[in-house]
C-alpha cells in the first residue's frame, strides 16, 4: 500500500517515517515539508493513503485535502490541536491523530485503510513489538520538541496550556492534561492535583499536604493523595 507523509515539522516526519517502516505492506513514496509541493505529485502521482499535517504554513492540510484530484486517497490527518476534528471529519478523512502518536495508534488508523470494506480480503500481518516510547513530543515556540520522560520532573497545568518542568528548562505548550496522563507511563507519573502531573523519580520528600519535587512544594489534592502514596511505594519497589 502505498502513502505519502506530509508535515512542515523534519521531527514528525521522522516519527511517521519510523513507523512506516515497522510495517511490511507500507511503502513510503515521498515525503514533503512544503504542501503546495506535495500538491503537485499527488496530481500526477497516485497513493493509497496521504499522513497529513494540519497546520502548515502557507496551504494548510484541511485545504491541501480539498484540492486533491478525484479518485483522492484516503487521509488521515496529523496534528498537535483536537479543534480541527469535525472538520477533518467533513472532509471524509480516514481518521485524526493526535501528536505525539503512539504506534499502536497509528497502527489502528492504518488498518481503517489496509482493512477496510475494499480490502476486506486482506488481514493484518502480525505486527512487530514496538518497546515503549521514552519521550513526549510537544509543540514549543513554534517547534515540535522532543523531551525525554527522564528529563521531565513536573507538569504545570495553565488553562488550555500545560508548562513541562525539565531537567534543561520550562516548555511551554498548548495541550490538556488528558493528553499528557494518556502518553506519560502511569508507572513513572501520577497526577498529584488538579494543576499538577509528577515525576516520581524526582520526588524528595512529603510532608502534610504537599510534595517537594526538583526543589519545589506542590500542592497535593485530597482525591489524589491515596494514588500518590501507592504509585510511589509500587516505584520504590521496582
């Protein structure tokens, strides 16, 4: 099956490049920075599925989708921001990932292609293992940053913002706290607040009700105190 990556950002295209190749039956046919630039192959060059940032600079994905020449491959959307969903949706596209996407993710989106009702025929080949991520990608100043779950000690929560304490500095980006509790292992973060998400290797002491954590006293919350106190006694028994 053949596809196309498209994205303004080198390291997401890495990402989706990676995952392409863990996967047999895909084959990358090109990659594009610049989607007036990948416009103009995919009007003289078939594929069976198109990966597609959203926000680019000048021709963004929404409208790229728009202007492809019938029969159009299927699209599935890339994108740091959840508000395009419903259009994306409008537009027919296959499915809408969230960066950073996990492979297992990617894995399901591709199979709304590879097996659906046109291919139905077909079955998945066993996938490969993929070992668990050790970073988070998040949108920084207008970059898509890479930060390792060990350099992360706190995550901040600022309204629709999220501001990640690091080991090298602060970040920060637009994302929800759903979104970092579902890419962060569960083993090695835990929620200690409503504005609070922490590292547990960077714990250094409790006291009543608070945690010092890279030199800073946070708030722990009522709800969350039992949680804590069981994810770091499982922690210090790994």
């Amino acid at each position: 099956m053949s596809c196309v990556l498209i994205d303004d950002e080198p390291l997401a295209l890495d990402v989706l490049a990676s995952y392409c190749a863990q996967l047999p039956f895909l084959a990358v046919q090109a990659q594009f920075h610049d989607a007036v630039a990948a416009l103009a192959f995919l009007r003289t060059q078939p594929v069976d599925v198109v990966f597609l940032d959203i926000q680019m600079p000048g021709l963004n994905g929404l409208h790229l989708a728009q202007l492809l020449p019938a029969p159009a491959p299927r699209i599935i959307f890339t994108t740091a921001y959840d508000q395009y969903a419903v259009r994306s949706y409008e537009l027919n596209a296959t499915d809408y990932l969230l960066k950073p996407v996990a492979f297992e993710r990617f894995v399901q989106a591709v199979s709304k292609v590879y097996g659906g009702a046109e291919r139905s025929e077909l079955a998945l080949p066993a996938l490969p293992a993929e070992p668990p991520p050790e970073a988070i990608l998040v949108r920084h100043d207008g970059q898509l940053r890479r930060v390792a779950f060990s350099e992360i000690q706190y995550i901040e929560g600022r309204k629709e913002y999220l501001l990640l304490h690091t080991t090298q500095g602060r970040l920060l980006t637009l994302q929800s706290f759903r979104r970092a509790e579902e890419v962060l292992p569960p083993a090695r973060f835990v929620r200690i607040h409503r504005s609070y998400l922490i590292a547990l290797a960077h714990v250094e002491y409790l006291e009543r009700g608070r945690v010092r954590v890279a030199g800073q006293l946070l708030p722990i919350g009522d709800t969350y105190r039992e949680v804590l106190l069981e994810r770091l006694r499982g922690y210090q028994q790994l």
